[in-house]
C-alpha cells in the first residue's frame, strides 16, 4: 500500500496552517518521502532482530540469517524448518529466538493473518499483532505506519517522537501522555504525517530517536 498523493498535500497544508511549530518543521524538512515496504512476517522478523542492538548488528544477523534459508528469502516456512543451532549460529539470541518462534508460528496456524489486517481497524489491527511474544504496541504502530500507510498513528511512547515535541514545543524534562496526546490530537486524523516529519527533526537537530530499522 501507498500514500495517495493528494491527500497527504492537503494534509500537509492543514498541518502546517493548524500547528505553527510543526508547520516550522514541515517547511524546513520539505517534501514527504515516507515510504511503505511489503512483506508483513519479514518486516516483523526484521524488528524482533533488531531489537536492543545497532542497525549495524541487526543487518549483519539478518543477512546471515538469509544466507541460511533456501530461497535467500525470510519466509515463515523457511524459518520454522530452521533448528535452534541454526538460528544460534547466526547470532539470533535465545530470546529472540523464542520470538521468532512465536511469530512463525502464529503466521502459519493463521493467528495473524496480514492479509486480514490490511481490512482491520489500528486497534483491532495492533490487537491481533501483540498476540506474537516480542511484539509490543510500539512494534505494532510502526507495523501499521510503515507496512500498512495507516497515516493516523501517533505513537506516543516512541522515544524520537517524544524528544523531539519536547524540545520543539518547550515541554518539560518528562512530559506526561497527556501532554502529548493534547498537542498531537490538533493532528489528527494525519498523526503518521506529523510524526515522520517529528522524526526528520530529530536527524537535523541530532535528537535521539527510535524509528525503525
């Protein structure tokens, strides 16, 4: 799925009248490029391999890990015929692997099914995605942003997005969810716009952020 084109400028225009401080942002980072990838249980592999590690590491076990699997590609069928060895070989932890595992199989016995989620509502979508070990609601957001081009998600527990409304609308040290929500609900329903264009701010002005890999 794609962002329509038209819509994401006319929401662009009425964030930028609606919230002068995003509207600051928007003009200095400049055209929307968020892109949406394909491939449901991949893009889930690839945030429980990532996770708690440098992008660097993520993407050496990743490659590695294809390496392993017959079409080079991470399929659930793939990766469930794997061992435990297997996967250890590769550097994927014991944890992970427990999650992996779980993915796998809730993907095959169609505990999540993602073709169904592309029909399902963000919560009833995030819903059936924290059924999977490994997978917490911040994971889900980022699934239904980055996978699915849902453009009204505001995670508001994401550390990137949190610094950067901090330091951009002259929050306190540890702004409360409410605070947060307050400022994004004028956003709405384009809180997936607002909240790329938050994330751009955090790479100019050097902010740590956690967006995904």
């Amino acid at each position: 799925m794609t962002f329509d084109a038209a819509e994401v400028e006319q929401a662009i225009k009425r964030l930028t009248t609606a919230d002068p401080v995003l509207g600051k942002v928007i003009r200095r980072v400049g055209d929307f490029a968020l892109k949406t990838e394909k491939g449901g249980y991949e893009i889930l592999v690839r945030s429980i391999l990532s996770q708690q590690i440098s992008i660097a590491a993520a993407r050496t076990i990743r490659t590695r890990l294809q390496a392993l699997l017959p079409s080079k590609k991470i399929r659930a069928k793939d990766i469930h015929a794997l061992t435990d060895e297997q996967l250890q070989s590769v550097g994927v932890s014991q944890q992970k692997r427990t999650y992996l595992r779980d993915l796998t199989r809730c993907t095959l016995d169609g505990t999540i099914c993602f073709r169904r989620l592309k029909s399902k509502a963000d919560d009833e979508a995030i819903d059936e995605l924290v059924q999977v070990k490994g997978i917490g609601r911040w994971t889900a957001q980022m699934y239904l942003m980055f996978s699915l081009g849902r453009l009204d998600v505001f995670a508001v527990g994401d550390l990137g997005i949190r610094n950067a409304m901090k330091s951009l609308y002259g929050l306190d040290k540890k702004p409360t969810i409410a605070e947060l929500e307050n400022i994004a609900s004028i956003w709405a329903p384009h809180r997936s716009i607002a909240s790329w264009y938050l994330w751009r701010a955090n790479d100019q002005r050097a902010i740590s952020s956690e967006y995904p890999v």
